[in-house]
C-alpha cells in the first residue's frame, strides 16, 4: 500500500486527465504538475498567462465589524492598511508568535476578508482562527472551485474570463 489511494482529487481532476495533465501528490491531493512541458508552460507564465487549479488551498471569509482587529491579532502582517480590493502576504501566527502557516490576506470591503492558506494546513487553520476570534466576527469556508493565474496578460485575460471558462468548463 503507497498511502496514495487515500490521496483527495480537486473539483477539477478529471477535466486534467482530459487535458493530458502528469499528476503527481501534493497536499495530500492529486494535482497537475505539467501539460506541455517545463519549457512551455514557463513560456505561457511569461509571455501570456498560465492557470492553476488552487481548489484544493484553504478559502476562509472573515466578516463583521471586529474582522479587521481578530485578523491583526492573529497575523504577523499589518492589516488596518491593507486597502480595499489588495492582498498581502502574512502568517498565521500562535499565542506565542510562532507560525502556524503562511497565507494571503485580501481585504474584500472594509469589513470583508478572503485568507488563502495552504492545503495540508486547511482545517487546523480554521479551527484557531475560529477559535480566536470575537463572536463577532463571522468565519467561513465557503469551499468551492478556485483557480489561480500568473503572468503578463492576467489582467486582461481575467477581465474577459473567457480563458478560465473554456478551460475549466463545470462537468455536468
């Protein structure tokens, strides 16, 4: 037994297998590690944009009006200056300052926040923010699909959504 049955697969995983992807485990997930090869798939990343299947990172929505305090608390990045609509990156931090993991912070609205953090560390990290924060602070994993992309044409490429659509188009 390799332990590699128990692997979990993202919302996407058979829609990579259609598309040729090598898997390999990460996370304790199957993910994609290359389509076309190192070579191209850098090329894309710096000549265009390249997308990342992210479902399987941690998606926490931190809301209410003592958000932005509860997330000052418990992160080694400042969070009353994050405007509206940017990301940074922090840790998640334990009562003495040690880490617990890193993640990225956006702020969605002035008391809306979206954490990313990582795959292995997902449910442990919910519990101790839940765990710290006021009662009224609301905090969620809305779970779902999410995708990430890199490169020099992201932005006009998100604007249109038409690559990430036809890409990763919902089985149904």
């Amino acid at each position: 037994m390799t332990g590699q049955e128990d692997l979990n697969q993202t919302p996407l995983y058979e829609r990579h297998l259609e598309l040729g992807a090598r898997m390999a485990p990460f996370g304790g997930y199957w993910m994609p590690i290359q389509y076309a090869g190192i070579l191209k798939e850098h090329a894309a990343a710096r000549e265009a944009v390249a997308l990342f299947d992210t479902c399987h990172m941690g998606e926490f929505h931190v809301t209410g009006d003592s958000a932005e305090n509860d997330l000052e608390q418990l992160l080694s990045c400042a969070v009353a200056t994050l405007a509206t609509g940017r990301c940074r990156y922090g840790l998640l931090c334990n009562e003495a300052g040690g880490v617990l993991d890193d993640l990225l912070i956006y702020r969605v609205e002035s008391d809306a926040f979206m954490l990313v953090v990582n795959a292995g560390t997902k449910q442990r990290d919910l519990d101790w923010i839940v765990s710290r924060c006021s009662t009224e602070t609301v905090v969620e994993d809305p779970g779902g699909y999410m995708c990430s992309t890199s490169g020099v044409k992201t932005t006009s490429t998100r604007r249109s959504e038409s690559a990430a659509k036809s890409a990763f188009r919902s089985r149904g």
